[in-house]
C-alpha cells in the first residue's frame, strides 16, 4: 500500500458570511472559528498531525489561488490545483485523484472540506485512522457525524451493519430530510450526518469514475494526456468547464456498493451561518460574544464580529438587545437577527442587483 | 428702551447622546437634527435673524470655551460667558442679565437654549417679536409651545387670560405631568409646554432676582464689584460654586406676578435623545434613517447615525431589523431600541463605574 494523500476542498463562495465574504475572501480564508485562524488554515494544521505538507493537496477557484497560497504558506505551489470554474465536488476529486495517482499508483486520499470547525482534534484524527483503515481494506469510506438534533440543512448516511468496528457499512445515502423525518433519525441512531468526508483508495476512485462518471474521465483523460506534454493548464481550462457538474454523492457513492462509515463524535460544525461563529465564540454569561470591553445593559445572545482592518478598537455598548448579529467590515456593516442569518443572502442578492460588484 | 440682546445657554452635558456627546463635546457641539449643522450653530443662525452678533451672548461651562468659541466663530470672544461650575439656570441667567445691563440699562434680553431644533423658523421669529413685545409691556415673558402629544417628559405652562393676543397670562407653572394629567392637558388646549425661552427687560429681571434669590443677587454683586477692577474672572470662580444651584422658573418666574406667555407652533423638538433624532431624520418609506447606499431587508424604523470620523464610507444592510438605534463613533458603537433611547444613560453609568474616563 502507498502512502496518504489528503485532499482539501477550498473553492467555497461563502456568501451566508457577507460582509465578511466576498468572491475573492470566502469563508475557508476566514477565521470564522474565533482566533485568528482562517478555516483553511485549520484544516491544514489539523492534517499536519498525520501528513507532510507535500502530501496535503488543496482544490480552489482559479481566482483563489493567490490569496489560498498566502493562508497556508506551508503547502507547495504545486499541490495547489486551480480549478477554471467551479463544478461541484465529482470533477474536483477526480482530477485531484488523478494528480495524485501520477505520483503515487497506491496512494490512499483522504479527502475533507476546507472550512468545518473541528472541536476535538485528537478524536478526529482518530476517526480518520479508522477511516484510512476503511479504505485500505478496499471501500469507500466515509466520515458520518453522530447527529446532536434534528438538522434539516444537512444530507444523512444511514449505518448498515458493522463490518470491522467501527467501520460500518453504508444502508443508503439519504437526502436532506423534512423535520419529522429529521426526529426519527436522531431518536433512532442509525443516521449520521454527511460531512463531506471521503477516504478511498485512488485507483478505486478512479475505477469509479470511469464507470459511473465515463464523460468525466474521458474529459479528464485529456488533462492526463496533457500532462507530460506540459500543457496541463491549458488542457484542464479548455476541459474543466464541459465536465458534468455533479457531486462525488450524487456521482459516485451513491452507486457504489463497497461503501463504508466511521461514526465520528468530535465537535464538528460545519460553519454554515453567522449563527455557527457565534455557536462556536467564547460568549459571556448572557450569551454574549462581543469584543472586549463591551457594555451590555438587558442584552443576552449577541453576536459582534468587529472585523475593520483599519481604525482603532472601539468599545460596544448594546442595551435591550438579544440575539442580534453585528459584522463589520471596513466597507459594510451588517446587522441581523441570529435566527435570520441565511437571510444574508438577501444583501447579497440585493448588491447584485444593484450592480454594486466591490461589495461582493 | 434700550436694543434687544441674546443668551444662549450653551452648558448642557447631553449624556443622553453618547456615543456622539461627550464632556467636551455635549450635544449642542453636535449636528444631531440632521445635516451638518450643530445645534449651538443653528441657535445663533436663527437669531441672526434679529440681530447683531456682538448683541448674542452665549453662557457655557469653562471646559467648553473653546470648542464653543470654535463652533460659533461669529460671536466676540467677550459675548462667551464661561461659568466655572454648573449651577442650573437661574445664576446662569442672572449673571448674563447682569453683564448685559452694564452695557445697556434698557436692554431687552431674550434667552434661549442652545440644543433645541426649530423646523418652521420664521414661525419662531414671529413668536419672539411676539415675546420681546411682552417684555417691553414689562412682562417676564416665555414662549410655551403648543402640545402635540401628552408628553410626560416636559414642564407644562398654563395659559391665563389674554393681555393683547397672541401674549396671556401666565395662570401657573406644572411640573411634569403623569399620563393622565398629560391627556387632560393636551385635550383641554391651556396647556402649553415649557421650553424654556425667556423675555424680559434685564432691569426687571436683575429686580426679580434680589427679590426672590438674593443670596444669588449678593453672590454676583460681588462679581459687578470686581468687573471695574478687571477681577472679575477670579472673584467669579470663587462666588459661582457657592451661588444657589436652582432653576430660573423656580427660582423666579414662579414667584413673579408680571408674567406673560406667547403660544407658539414651529415644529419644536427638544432634541432629547437618539428617538427624537429618528423623528428629524429624512427616512425613506419604511420610516429607516441610514446612510446612502443602505440595503434593507424586511427593516423598518431604524436610526444609523455614522459619525466616525475616519475610515471610508460604509454600506449598512439591515435585515428582519425594526425601531433600533446604531450609532458609531472613531472609539464606540451604541445598539439598543429607539424605544428605550433614554436609557444609554445606562451605559455612561457603566463606564463610570469602571473608571472608562475617555470615553465619558
């Protein structure tokens, strides 16, 4: 068996994290975890405790490629893949197992978003072991967090029977449930959430592909051809925007049968929302995470993100206020309701349509 | 008779519009009825109206000399009146009432707050013509404003008879109102609030006060003795402090006989705090006052006052947000509903008690 790969997914939008997020500044290049360490740049440290940084791979947006280089300057400029344009998660893994695959026949990848919060680091790295065993032993594998409530924004994967402990077989991949169906998966056990983690043997990945993705293999077969020519680049620019948009879920796994889970129970969020960062902040004893200094009169549950890069610090001082979420940036100020924070979708919408392009 | 003078009271703290107000900078410093004029400013503007600026004179606490000077540079250097401690109005008024009759011993005084917002200007011309008349009939004088609500935070002056319309007598001062008593008030059309404008000959005046204050009288005649003598600034700050700390309606106007008032309606505001900001504000149809470019979701009856002084230009997106107050300075940011406006009182308080003295 060859060595482990991983694979980081950074070309996340991120437009739920505006004023924060922009095209050019997503959400894995924040720290929107608290500190001052941007997602991706956790994610990297956190795979640094198993991996060399040239054996850490990290997929983004062609007009990421800059500022993901500056956020993890660790990693070789090689390993940083520039996709043209994004097309769901299929294209980028396959191409990143392809890459890996030139180096290393027997590689095992090891595949993670960039921007989740991970709480206990030492228990997710021991569900990746068991979950790299999982792959060495031939499946599929793939990461399914212990549901805490009754999540309806999230896809599940329902456990099958045992096959080694922990390593469980996967009964199905279900999509994002209603809410009642979402109580029966919680109240009954057997239901994970879908994290987007993925451990597999390269040459089985690519196995896969071929036959359950045949237009993507071909169009990345061209890339391939290329590479030893040293036209990747430009190959992949051509071929990269005609591959199938389509996920690794929906094209690939769902169609496998040697599929295997590792229930994982390690502090994990996916960093979705405002109300994520402030689930994830040092609050007060109100519920309050504001800087430092803040003065609250009958104020429980605030968020404030002071994120000025210019300007000096200031003091807050909220009275009467609960449950409000304050981001500011030093071009847009944002202010929302907790339990509304996918409404920032909205502003977003709205500075489109307006044709106000800095902004975003 | 002699030439009309003005004096504006310009001592006020204003810790009603923290962040924007501070000791040195209190709210008639502030342009807090929109635009960029301050209040002080507007005050001596409209006077002008009337008259001369070496005829306005402007009382203020010696810590605001200077910015004051700054604010109203029109205004001789020897018009500013620097009062070593706050003692109310009635010393305030009696020692500028003094100052003016050594200049002019037929003088006409007419005195004015200098934080008040005045809409129809020319409407409140008329009504000091109005008032200065009564006080050439010899009358104490005031100008009551005609209610539009039952205001439980104002004073309440009760119109008598008519002397020779628009003036009345002064049937009796009220203190503030309960609601009820606020109700009976607006719906029985005598009562007028006090907004403590007063007209009167400074002869008749300087009477009234050795009448019902001479402690006062004693205290500044030493000030009039010293004046001849160039002593006046430190005999000044020696007598103030012990002078009687009370309000000139109580101190004087209740006790008078010879009073007279004059109903006026010119779109009046006290200017009280963030609340009454919102009501001069220009908003847009969802009743939000915030700065050009806002993005406004769902989002009704909102103040955002931008008073940084650094830093560019910001666009503030609201979203599922009603009836809050933003206001934002170079070193603070108060949130809280325009409902409970008055109780940023609150936060002032708390940063007194933890010794935050520059921020005060």
């Amino acid at each position: 068996m060859g060595s482990t790969y991983a694979v980081i997914m950074a070309g996340g939008a991120g437009t739920r994290f505006w004023p924060a997020s922009r095209s050019l500044k997503p959400k894995q290049l924040l720290p929107l975890a608290g500190g001052d360490e941007a997602l991706l740049a956790a994610t990297v440290r956190r795979l640094r405790g198993r991996l060399p940084a040239d054996r850490i791979y990290i997929a983004t947006g062609a007009h990421l490629l800059e500022a993901t280089a500056a956020a993890v300057p660790e990693i070789p400029r090689a390993n940083l893949l520039a996709e043209p344009v994004p097309r769901n998660t299929a294209p980028c893994i396959a191409w990143a197992t392809n890459t890996i695959l030139r180096r290393d026949k027997e590689a095992l990848v090891a595949v993670f978003p960039a921007d989740h919060f991970i709480g206990d680091e030492a228990a997710f790295l021991l569900c990746v072991d068991q979950a790299l065993d999982g792959a060495r032993r031939g499946y599929l594998t793939t990461i399914g967090v212990v549901p805490t409530r009754p999540e309806t924004g999230y896809g599940y994967i329902e456990k099958g029977d045992p096959i080694l402990e922990p390593l469980c077989d996967v009964a199905r991949f279900v999509e994002k449930p209603d809410r009642e169906r979402a109580e029966l998966y919680l109240a009954g056990g057997k239901h994970l959430w879908n994290a987007g983690m993925f451990f597999f043997q390269a040459k089985l990945m690519a196995d896969a592909v071929r036959t359950h993705l045949p237009e993507l293999a071909s169009g990345l077969q061209k890339v391939e051809d290329a590479a030893p020519r040293g036209d990747e680049a430009k190959t992949l620019a051509a071929v990269f925007p005609n591959l199938p948009s389509i996920s690794i879920d929906h094209g690939v796994m769902e169609h496998e049968r040697r599929l295997a889970v590792v229930p994982g129970d390690f502090g994990w969020n996916d960093v979705g929302s405002w109300q994520s960062t402030w689930e994830l902040a040092t609050k007060d004893a109100a519920g309050n995470a504001m800087p430092t200094g803040a003065v609250t009169v009958e104020a429980n549950g605030n968020l404030v993100c002071d994120l000025r890069t210019s300007g000096g610090k200031r003091v807050y001082a909220f009275v009467g206020i609960s449950d409000l979420v304050l981001v500011e940036t030093d071009d847009a100020v944002l202010l929302l309701p907790r339990e509304r924070a996918q409404d920032v979708r909205a502003v977003v919408e709205a500075l489109k349509a307006r044709g106000d392009g800095k902004l975003l």
